[in-house]
C-alpha cells in the first residue's frame, strides 16, 4: 500500500477565482489505478468531488479544474484511489487558498514625462483580488528598461529596479532621446491575507520620444498629402460642374428685340377671334337651354 497515494500535489488559484490542482501518480500504482479528488472549502460541511478532471494519454485523472473559488480562509482536499490489485492510500492536506494565489498583474499601468525635468511620473491600480480591498496591502516591483538603440552599432539595454509600497513611482533618469519599457508586479505588503509569492508581470509599455518622433515624422509627410489630394479632387469636381451647367442653361429671351411688328398684329388677331367665338358658343349655350 504503500507508494500507492498521489505525490506533489499543488493547487494554483489564478485570474481571480480560477484553481487548478495537479498530482503524479503513486510510484506503486497498478496500471489501473484511478484517482479521484474531494475537497471542502471553509465554513462547508460536506465534500464535493472534482467535476473537471485533468487526465493523462491514459485516461487516468491527474489533476482537477475550479471556477468561481472564493478565497475565504483554508480549504480541504481528500484524493483517494481505487484499483482492482491492490488497495490505494488515501491522500489528505488543508491549504490557506490566499497563499497559493497568483495575483494578476497590476492594472492601468500609465506613463507620464517631463522633457524639462528629465522625469516621468508612472501610476498604476492594484492588481484583481476576490478578498483584498485595500491598496496598502500590496507592494510592487518595477523594471524600466532602457532600450536599446537597434541604429547603432552597440546594442546594449540597461534596466531600473525598485520595490515600492505605494502604486506610483517617479522615474528621474528620463532622456529624450531614448525609448523606454516598464512593467510592475505585486505580492504581499506584510499584514494582509496576500500571496507572498510575487505574481503576473504587467504587459511592458513602452514610452519616449524617440518613438514618438518616428510617429510624428510619418504623420507631417502624411497630412500634407492627403490635404493636397483633397483639395485637388474638389477643384477637379467643381471645375467640372461649373462646365455642364453653363453648357446645359439656355439663354434668356429678350421680348422687345426679337418680337417683330407682324408678330405683334397676327398675336392681336388671334386675340380677337378668340373673344368672337366664345360669345358665340355662349349664345348657343342659351339658346338649347330654352
């Protein structure tokens, strides 16, 4: 029996409230041999078996899935074997959950720099936690890094370390002609139920002028381009406007030039015929009604 139990069993709880356990297998365990984990988080009275087992090419458990963990105090795991040759010891430990948590990195890690005083001024939020809410539980490590400068011929990098107590950190070697990077991490400060392990990096975000002059350089040669483009397409399109509608409007009629004196009599012919006929078909009118 013995050897039959699992060995180096770890629980990791990452992102907030996820956890994962994992184990080897018993040195003497048969073939056949399978595992299965029951744990009781604080405050509970009865055991839950794993519902999302991790599993080997050999279809054989070897660790197990969490969602929504609450990081309360300290939680009991039972993982148990069964085989059909031999018995299987049983393995049992109690875990404090805060300490086998990996934090997550620092949030809104942002960058700020004076060119006049050589300084930036870089500000971040503590990292997600289900069960801490106070910033002065925290401590952080940040690396600023120097980049190097790939258009020469010496590529070397230096880097900047401090572990602060506060969630801001004032960099005072600050060159305008040089690029940058910074990341931060997290752990405990010393008096709260925190990981004393240090957790996730936080995404490097790069920062300087030199970056910045490149972006600058491309956008002064950009805009003027397609300003020129613009306004050459509209005098292309008013131009050619300007031209269909003065080839399409007729001209105006000017009445005391162009009407001659014969059209002046035979319109006023016209007119009296007109009136003739009306009062005719008027009398007619009359006439059939009596």
């Amino acid at each position: 029996m013995n050897g039959t139990a699992i060995e180096n069993f770890v629980c990791v709880i990452f992102n907030v409230s996820f956890m994962n356990c994992t184990w080897h297998v018993g040195r003497t365990a048969t073939e056949d041999t399978q595992y299965f984990l029951y744990w009781r988080p604080w405050k509970k009275e009865d055991v839950t078996e794993c519902q999302n087992y991790i599993k080997d090419n050999c279809g054989k458990h070897i660790g197990c899935r969490f969602q929504n963990v609450a990081i309360e105090n300290h939680a009991y795991f039972l993982v148990n074997g069964s085989s059909s040759e031999k018995s299987i010891q049983s393995y049992e430990k109690t875990i404090q959950l805060y300490k086998i948590e990996k934090l997550t990195p620092p949030l809104n890690v942002t960058v700020n720099c004076t060119e006049v005083s050589h300084s930036c001024k870089i500000w971040w939020q503590p990292p997600r936690t289900s069960h801490v809410k106070r910033r002065s539980c925290f401590k952080y490590e940040i690396v600023i890094e120097n980049k190097a400068d790939a258009e020469k011929t010496t590529k070397t990098a230096s880097e900047t370390k401090a572990v602060i107590e506060k969630n801001s950190y004032l960099y005072e070697s600050f060159s305008s002609g040089k690029r940058y990077s910074v990341k931060i991490r997290a752990t405990d400060a010393g008096f709260c139920l925190v990981s004393p392990n240090w957790g996730e990096w936080s995404t490097p975000v790069e920062f300087g002028t030199q970056q910045l002059t490149s972006t600058s350089s491309y956008m002064l040669f950009l805009i003027p381009g397609l300003a020129a483009g613009l306004a050459l397409f509209l005098c292309m399109t008013v131009r050619a406007y300007l031209k269909k509608t003065s080839a399409t409007v007729p001209q105006p009629r000017d009445p005391f030039q162009e009407l001659s004196t014969v059209d002046v009599q035979t319109e006023y012919m016209n007119l009296l015929k007109k009136q003739g006929t009306e009062e005719i078909i008027d009398i007619e009118e009359v006439k059939e009604c009596k």
